[in-house]
C-alpha cells in the first residue's frame, strides 16, 4: 500500500480525494451566485421605472431621467448611471447630473447592529444660471419641501452612513456665459454620517471637501460635524483658500455699484455654528493686485440708499449679539488700485488710490475684543503720497472712531475732471496736500480738515484758447483768488474746514460715517467756494 503523499514510481505524487459532497456543495453556491446574478438582471428594467417614477413623484419643480439601473443581490447594491435632474421652469441645462452613483450595504457597520449603507458618485455636474437661480427664487414651494430628500430615499432603502464624492463640479453662469463660476475636481467624503460611533460627541461625524476654484485657486474645508442636529446640522471647520482669481465676481459685484478687475484671494481661518455657538474666525485674508471702483450715477442713487439701509440694518442686528462672534485676525489688502466715480453734469470724475495697502487687525463685532486698527498707505491720485491710520471699536453705543489722514504733493492736473466739474475751471500747474483729523465718540464728531495748494496756475493761454472769452475770464480771477490767498513765506493756498457736532444720525454704521465725512468735507476743503469768492472779488472792483 502506498502513503498519502508518498511518492510513487514515477516521481509523481497523489493528491487526496475530495469528498463528493464537499464539490456538490460548492457546486450548488456557484449556481445560486450564477441564478441570482443573471435573475438582477432581469429585475433591473422594472426597478429602474419604480425608481423613476418614485423621484418623480417626490420631486417638485423637477423632473428626473434614469436611463439605467442595475441592481446586485450579491452586494445588495444598486448602480445608477447617467441620471439626471432639470428643472421644469428651465430644463437646459440639466441642474444636476450623476453619470455614476453606487448604493450598497456598509458591511462594517453590521457589527454594530446596525444596517446602513454608503453611496459613491463619480463625476458630478451641478449646473445652475441665473435663469433657473430665479425661478427659484420667486417659486411659492420652500426648498425643503421640494421633495428632496424623499427622492434619493427612493434610490436606496437604507439611511445613509458614508458619502463619498469624486471628480465633481459645480458651476453657476450669470449673465456672461463666458464668465461661469465654477468649482471643478470637487471631492467630498464624510463618514458617520448617522452617528453611529461616539454619539456622546458634539461632533460625531469626520467630514472633508477639497476643490478647485476658478481654475487656479485652491480651497479645502475640513473638520467634524452633527448632521443629525436640530433644528439644523452642526459643524466646526477649518478652511483654507489659496491663488482663487476674484475677478469672476464681476458680474456680481456690478449689481452693488462696483466694479472689480483682476486680484486674487487667499484666506484661513476656522467656523463652528451650532445651535448654541455661531462664530467665524478668519485668521489670515489676504486679496493682491486688484482693481476696485465703487460706482456712483443719479440712476442707481435710490436703490443705493436702499443698499446702505440694508448694510446698516445688517451691522446693528450682528452687533455684539452674544451668540454671535465675527473676528478678522488680519486682513490686508496689497498693490491694489482703489476708486470712486462718480458723474456730475454728464462728466465722469475718478478720484482713486494707486499702490494702496491696506492692513486691518482685530477686526471684530464684539466690543469686549477691543479697538480694531488699520493701516493705509499709497498715491493719491497716481502722485499724492498718502499715509493714514485708524482704529475703531465695535458699536456699543453708536459710532466709535479715530482717524488720522496725510496726503502731500498730488498733482493738480490730475484733479482738472474733479475742478471742471465742481469749480467750472482747470489748472495746468501745482500740487495738492492734505491733512484731516477726525474723532466720533458718543455720537458726536470733532476734528478738521485742512488741504494745501501750491504753484496753483490756473488760467493759460495755450491750454485756453479754444474756450469762450467769459469763461477764460473767470479762470483768470480764479487764480487770482489763489494768488490773493497765498501764504507768501510757504508760496501755497490753505484752508481749513473744522468738523464739529452731533451726528445726523445716531443710528449711521461707522464705515457709512468715515464715508460720508471725507466725501463731503474733502470735497468742501478742495474747492473753498471759488465762485463765492471770485464774485466778491468783482464787487469790490
């Protein structure tokens, strides 16, 4: 008799028997895993109209298209691919479409005792225009009872414990279509997303976005979450956004009156909101080589009003509200071009900052953070070197500032649009320089404003020739006006305008304050009634 796996002549040798039995029962579960493989399939079609029509039904103001589905009983899994979700207002562009989006069991979660499952999408596109933004808007149906929720529980029976995203987007087109903002490489993955682990935890839930912005910014958003919370899901974050190009806020930003060209952001900080906490910190925000005007017409004065109505209401109601808290660590803002225009008697006049840097710290709506401080440096006007600083504190009991403002040495050919307008006269010579002081506290401001013109020609027959005889006349007296106030020993014009009393209006927001003081005392202190002056001139002629 021969030994198991002894050899045997030959050199081969032989192997044990395998029981009959055992190959009958592996045989029967080759079979059944063969039968229920090829039986999905053919539950597959009527499970893909069920699923169809249930979303349909649950949805409102939308349709939904699932060209097909496929349903696994060995994973208990169901694949859908190239569903798509248009609104019915406006159906091109689809708002929503997932080429591949899987279901399944979470098996790991079994050993708790709990049946839940996962799901995955690759490729996500999230299509949204202004049309359909505001279709929405004026829709009489809330976003949560759209049917949202209902909809993808007709996908997949079981409550939701891990999502994960890849390759996603999402973009917005306004008005240009060739501006779209657009979020593209969009990845999200968020786990226990029913608390099923550490349910004693505020944050139960580990969460990660990660996306491009624009094209060549970067953004990331991590940190935990409760999205189980009432009324609404809690979350603590940090965020971080790098090189993200703001240029495609454009067309958004026109809608407020200003207008935006070039500049990139870059930002960090964190946010927790809760039921009980609401606080957003941002420690760094840093915006370089932007172009930024603040647009003034009659035709948009009223709904201007309105817009500073609305800001100021906003700042009030945030206030050192004490669930609330809003800090900027530091913001600074560099190499940037800053203006205002304005258009007086058909002409426009551009009064800007060229090589502005702005620093801002401890900016905060809480006023037991103490004072914030800013900085501020550039050339007035592309030549006027300008220096000021401020530092303000949240508004306790109304508007509560101290600023401090130099400019020296503008060019006064650069100021002709803004003299043409106001005065009715140019100059072809001379420089400009300013200093202003101003205090607000207890509603109350005092301070001055004090401008010098120097080697200020007014009046020149070459740059004049074309322009009628009384007008060059009244330029002539003009500068005489500025020859007759001249301080001899200096060889310059000054002024000075002070800036006393209580506040129009308590209730002002103190950016609308520093505003509206420099606006209207510079524009007081520039022009010392010129026509006033030169009419009193020809009276005692």
């Amino acid at each position: 008799m021969v030994e198991r796996n002894e050899p045997v002549p030959g050199g081969t040798r032989r192997m044990p028997a395998v029981p009959k039995a055992l190959l009958w029962i592996v045989g029967i579960l080759i079979s059944l895993v063969l039968i229920v493989f090829i039986a999905s399939f053919f539950i597959d079609e009527p499970l893909r109209r069920t699923t169809e029509r249930r979303m349909n039904q649950s949805l409102k103001g939308y349709k939904v298209r699932l060209p097909k589905l496929h349903f696994s009983l060995i994973g208990l899994s169901i694949t859908l691919k190239g569903l798509t979700i248009s609104q019915e207002a406006h159906p091109q562009p689809p708002v929503a479409e997932f080429p591949y989006l899987r279901a399944s069991v979470q098996w790991r979660e079994i050993l708790s005792a709990k049946l839940v499952g996962d799901m995955r999408i690759e490729g996500p596109k999230i299509h949204v225009n202004l049309q359909q933004l505001k279709s929405e808007a004026a829709s009489k149906v809330p976003m949560k009872q759209k049917g949202w929720q209902q909809a993808f529980e007709a996908i997949y029976p079981l409550k939701i414990n891990l999502l994960k995203i890849t390759d996603g987007s999402l973009t917005y087109i306004d008005e240009d279509p060739k501006r779209p903002l657009r979020l593209s490489h969009l990845s999200l993955s968020a786990d226990n997303i029913r608390n099923i682990h550490l349910p004693d935890k505020v944050y139960p839930s580990d969460f990660r976005l990660e996306t491009d912005i624009f094209g060549n910014g970067h953004g990331t958003v991590e940190g935990r979450a409760n999205f189980l919370a009432e009324p609404t899901p809690a979350v603590k974050a940090a965020i971080e956004l790098a090189k993200v190009p703001i240029a495609y806020f454009a067309q958004l930003a026109a809608r407020s009156n200003v207008r935006i060209e070039g500049g990139v952001l870059s930002a960090s900080g964190d946010v927790e909101y809760g039921r009980k906490v609401q606080t957003a910190r941002l420690k760094k925000l840093a915006i370089q080589g932007v172009k930024l005007d603040y647009i003034h017409t009659a035709q948009t004065a009223r709904a201007e009003s309105r817009r500073a109505e609305k800001v100021k209401k906003a700042a009030k109601e945030v206030s050192n509200k004490p669930d609330l808290v809003l800090t900027i660590e530091h913001l600074s803002l560099t190499d940037a071009n800053v203006g205002f225009i304005n258009t007086y008697d058909g002409r426009r006049v551009r009064l800007f900052l060229s090589d502005a840097n702005f620093y801002l710290d401890n900016f905060s709506n809480q006023f037991s953070k103490g004072p914030a401080k800013a900085r501020l440096s550039g050339k007035f006007m592309g030549s006027g070197s300008t220096q000021a600083t401020a530092a303000f504190r949240p508004e306790d009991k109304g508007p509560d500032l101290d600023l401090y403002l130099k400019i020296d040495n503008t060019q006064l050919v650069s100021l002709n649009d803004l003299l043409r307008s106001y005065g009715h006269f140019d100059v072809t010579a001379g420089t400009f320089s300013l200093v202003t002081e101003l205090h607000v506290k207890n509603n109350r401001v005092n301070g001055y404003i004090k401008p010098f013109f120097k080697d200020m020609k007014v009046y020149d027959r070459r740059q004049d020739k074309n322009k009628g005889f009384f007008h060059r006349v009244y330029e002539m007296l003009v500068g005489g006006v500025a020859k007759l106030l001249e301080n001899r020993p200096r060889d310059q014009v000054a002024t000075k305008a002070d800036i006393s009393g209580p506040l129009q209006n308590p209730k002002t927001n103190t950016w609308q304050v520093v505003v509206e003081l420099i606006r209207n005392a510079f524009i007081k202190a520039i022009l010392p009634t010129f026509e006033r002056n030169v009419d009193a001139l020809g009276k005692h002629k």
